[in-house]
C-alpha cells in the first residue's frame, strides 16, 4: 500500500514539476519581444540577441529559485538578459576574427549620426550606458530602471544625467 502512496505522490510531484516549467516559459515568451530588442540593442547582431534570449531563460530557468519577489519577475529577467549580453560582448572583446577587422575598416569609412551615435555610446561608462540604453531606447521608466539595475531612483536619475552629458562630449 506505502508503495502505491509512494508513486502516486511521485507522479504529482512530476505533474506539478511540468506544470511549474510550462508556467515559467510561458510567462518568457510573452516577453520574448522586449527581451530580444534588449539584447539586440547592446548586440546588433540578430542571432547573437537570440542566443542571448535564449540563454537569458537557461539562466533563469536554473536560478528561480532564486527569486522571492514574483513581482520583480520582469526586472530580474531583464537583468539576466542584460548580463548576458555584457558577457557575449566582453567575449567578442578577447577575439578578433579577420571578417570582423574588415567590416569594421568599411564601417569607419562611412560616417553618418547613427554611427557616430553608436561610436559614442560605446565610448560611455557602462553604467550609463545601461540607463540611457534603458531608458530611450527602451522606454523604461526611471524606476523600472532602479528594479533592473538594483540601484535607488535617485543613482538612476544622475546616471541619466552624466550618461547624456557624456553623450554630448562624444558627439
């Protein structure tokens, strides 16, 4: 009798693990667009983004536990994202494939305000690089901002400020 208990709690358990992963990437993929233009603007490359979506979920997927605050759920997935996205681009960093070197040879030829904007951006602190990243090119608010970035309204604020002074520097 124990082992037919047994089972059957086992079963549940299994059942319940199902349901809690369908739930889990469920609520990912109705973010999967805000995630993807995320990591596509600190990436510009489409299949780089989508690898850092998708390995933005692993990560969360293998850390929910992790998670007390249900409610920060948005914040914390942006964060993981983002920080995949910093890990692929210091990866890109350490190596240099030819193809690369020469497309960025012709890039510099050309000169326009969007290359000189990303020219700037790139130059930026990375911490204000995230805010005004965040904020105009994903219209989040200041303190959407203070969730994902683990840090007071008022940090936010300033880095914006600094981030647009250092904009302006640049360009």
């Amino acid at each position: 009798m124990e082992k037919a208990v047994e089972e059957a709690e086992r079963k549940e358990r299994g059942r319940s693990a199902n349901a809690e992963e369908e739930l889990f990437f469920q609520k990912i993929s109705e973010r999967q667009r805000k995630l993807y233009a995320i990591a596509f603007s600190y990436l510009r490359r489409e299949a780089d983004a989508l690898e850092a979506v998708q390995e933005a979920s692993c990560r969360a997927w293998i850390k929910r536990k992790k998670l007390n605050n249900p409610d920060v759920f948005d914040s914390w997935l942006i964060r993981i994202v983002i920080n995949c996205c910093m890990d692929e681009l210091r990866r890109r960093k350490r190596s240099f494939p030819a193809a690369e070197i020469e497309e960025k040879h012709a890039e510099e030829m050309r000169s326009n305000d969007r290359i000189d904007l990303e020219r700037a951006f790139e130059r930026m602190k990375p911490k204000y690089r995230h805010t005004v990243n965040l904020k105009y090119y994903h219209g989040m608010t200041t303190a959407e901002i203070s969730k994902v970035l683990g840090r007071p309204e008022g940090t936010i604020k300033t880095w914006l400020r600094e981030g647009l002074k250092q904009l302006r520097q640049f360009l």
